[in-house]
C-alpha cells in the first residue's frame, strides 16, 4: 500500500519519470546493486525512480530491525548517480530511523506516513 501510494503520487507530479518496483505488477524490476567484487551479493531497491539524469531510491522499512549495510550501499550508489536514498518509514520509527542515520553516517532524506 505504501508502495502504490509513493508511485501514484510521482505518476501524478512527473509524466518523464522511469519507475521500477519488484512489489507491484505492471512495472520493471530493478537491477540488483551490489558491492564491486562481491557477484552475488547484493539488495534491491523497493522503488527506483529515474528521471533527467538523477536516480531516486526509495526504501520502505515497517520493521525496527533496520538493514544497515543496503542504506549504505544505496546511499553510495544513489549519490553516484546523482540522486538521492529515501527511506520510507512508519511515523512511530522515526526517532530510531533518524538515529541509525546518524550513527552510520548515512546520507539519506526520511519520508514517514502514520
């Protein structure tokens, strides 16, 4: 459900945006990104927006265990890729979001919905 609102709402606002997600029908799975020389390894982003030469990513996180390493990872590739990470979070798992950001050094922007 979150998935399909974030998706609608750039759908609504952008007609030149490339969207991929592996959790809704109808659109192209993104690739696999991971670590150089680590085949094999590696996450997918929930949502992956493309547009005017800036790549977005977009991960939703329900739970409180946090994947650490796949923000870093997406993080890195998206400010490559002159982009941004969009963490995509519950409003009551804010605090602890922004806090493991923090700790870790992740350059990421918080979305939260209640």
């Amino acid at each position: 459900m979150v998935v399909k609102a974030i998706i609608e709402k750039v759908e609504n606002e952008s007609d030149d945006a490339q969207i991929k997600t592996p959790l809704l029908a109808g659109y192209d799975k993104p690739d696999r990104i991971g670590f150089k020389g680590k085949s094999g390894e590696g996450y997918v982003p929930d949502i992956v927006l493309s547009r005017h030469d800036r790549t977005e990513f977009y991960c939703v996180e329900l739970d409180e265990d946090l994947p650490v390493n796949k923000w870093r990872l997406f993080s890195l590739y998206t400010m490559k890729e002159n982009g941004s990470l969009n963490i995509v979070a519950p409003e009551d798992n804010l605090s602890h979001v922004r806090e493991v950001l923090n700790e870790n050094n992740i350059n990421a922007r918080i979305l939260y919905f209640s």
